[in-house]
C-alpha cells in the first residue's frame, strides 16, 4: 500500500507506476488542461493519465514540459480509441499520441475499451510496440473478466492494468480478485462516482472523525485497497486536497462499512453494452 503521494506500485513486468494520479476526461484542452496538470504536478503528482478521446494530449503534453519535471520522473498514461483500433491503426493511433503529446514514448498505453472483434488484433500491435521499447507497460481499460480471459487465451503479455469505473457503489469484488490473481493491477476510474458520493452520510460521517471530506474518504478507501486512483478536477485547490489522503488510515470496521455500499451500480456504460 502506497504511504506518499510519489509512491509507486510495481507493476507485472516490473515497472513502477505511480499510486495515484490525476485524470483528464472532459478536461478542455488548452489553459483549461495546462493549468490542472501543472497544479497537479506543482503539487507532486507525477502520473497523468489521458486519452484520445478526450482531445487533450496537446494541452497534456504542453504542461509537462512546462514543468520542467524530468520524464523519467513522470507517468504518463493515454488510450487507443474505438475507431482507431485494428491492428495496423493502432501503431497510427499511437505514433499521434506520441506526437500530440510530444513524447518519445509512453509509459503505459491501454485499451480504451473492449470493441468486439478489434481488440486482440490491438493488443498484438500493443505487444509489438511494448517489445521495440515504445512503451514501458501496456494494459486494458473498462474489461470485464470474460474480456480478460478471452484476451488471454492468445496473448504473448498479461496486461499490466485493468483501468475500470470502481468507488462505493461498484467495487467489483470479482474482477478485482480475477485481475489480483492474474497480477493485473486494478485502477480506477471515477472514483467519486462523478461527484454522485460526495454526501454520502456515512462517508461524511467518517470525513467528520478524520477531519477530512467524504472525497478523500473514498480515495484514502481506494489506497488501502491498493487500487490505482486518478480523481479529476480542474481546480487546483480541489487537485491539491484530493492528494492530502497519506496523513490518516481507515479502521477495518470503516474499511467494511464503505465496503458494504456497493450496489452495483454505474456512472458510466456497461462495456457489455458499449458500441
């Protein structure tokens, strides 16, 4: 379990990937992106994850140089979208992430989402880009198990991430013992719930005891349950205090009582059901 917020998790192939990170769906691209990734970083986050759906590499790519940080100091995460997969797309879609950014490479690439008949032939590319040393890890997002043991059946390298939507009301039991026993590490997406969980009673009630608000409840939930985490804001202030998690632990009881929210319940779409 991660204790700091620059604190690493060693992935599967043994490249160590930040505990906690900030994320960017439907951040604008432009000043609105580069002042939440430069307050992020100012504030000593150091993994950033993206996507080219989200239309912000630039915006990303500006920040980090802006920020003087040295790269192999950073962590940067983006994702192959739906129509840019197959596997002759996917080196394309790749090379423009790349250039978007203005990397010369990635330190992990994933699946935006299981498209049927698409995703293995991604993942071989995936492999082949992993092998020339392209990018230091790469993984899936919004997988459910089925996908996983599907991909398996064929693929030379174990994904290194599942990136899903995981907080109180969904947390995944199943997939998340899957993916341990696998050694996929789980990361999570949304952990707020879009901001649905923030007056929650009980996680408040529990903010109440620690001084701390019902969001930071939930992300410190997410450290002791060694998920990955990248809240989203754009706020520097929000950014900031969503990282003030290190200096208190939940008990096991409170652990359970969060645990015992879960109603299976979605913000997102089902990747079952995602065209």
């Amino acid at each position: 379990m991660i204790a700091h917020l620059q604190d690493t998790v060693t992935l599967n192939n043994g490249v160590e990937m930040p505990g906690f990170g900030l994320g960017v769906y439907k951040v604008e691209d432009g000043s609105t992106v580069k002042t939440a990734v430069q307050a992020a970083l100012e504030t000593g986050y150091r993994l950033i994850d993206t996507a080219s759906f989200y239309d912000n590499e630039i915006g990303v790519g500006e920040a980090i140089r802006a920020s003087r940080i040295a790269r192999d100091e950073l962590f940067i995460t983006t994702k192959i979208w739906n129509d840019q997969q197959g596997y002759e797309n996917t080196f394309k879609a790749f090379e423009l992430s790349l250039e978007k950014l203005g990397l010369d490479y990635l330190d992990l690439y994933l699946i935006h989402w299981p498209v049927k008949g698409m995703y293995k032939a991604t993942w071989q590319a995936m492999e082949e880009l992993y092998q020339a040393g392209k990018v230091r890890a790469i993984g899936v997002s919004n997988f459910h198990q089925h996908h996983l043991e599907n991909l398996l059946e064929d693929s030379k390298i174990i994904p290194a991430v599942n990136q899903v939507e995981y907080h109180p009301h969904l947390t995944q039991v199943p997939l998340h013992e899957f993916c341990n026993s696998h050694h996929i590490q789980l990361e999570a997406w949304s952990p707020l719930k879009r901001g649905q969980l923030i007056h929650d009673p009980l996680l408040e009630s529990i903010g109440e005891k620690y001084g701390k608000t019902a969001a930071q409840v939930i992300l410190r939930w997410d450290i002791q349950k060694e998920v990955i985490t990248i809240p989203k804001s754009i706020k520097p202030k929000r950014i900031h205090e969503n990282a003030d998690v290190f200096d208190f632990s939940l008990t096991e009881e409170e652990m359970e009582q969060i645990n015992n929210l879960n109603l299976n319940d979605r913000s997102g779409t089902n990747p079952d059901s995602f065209d």
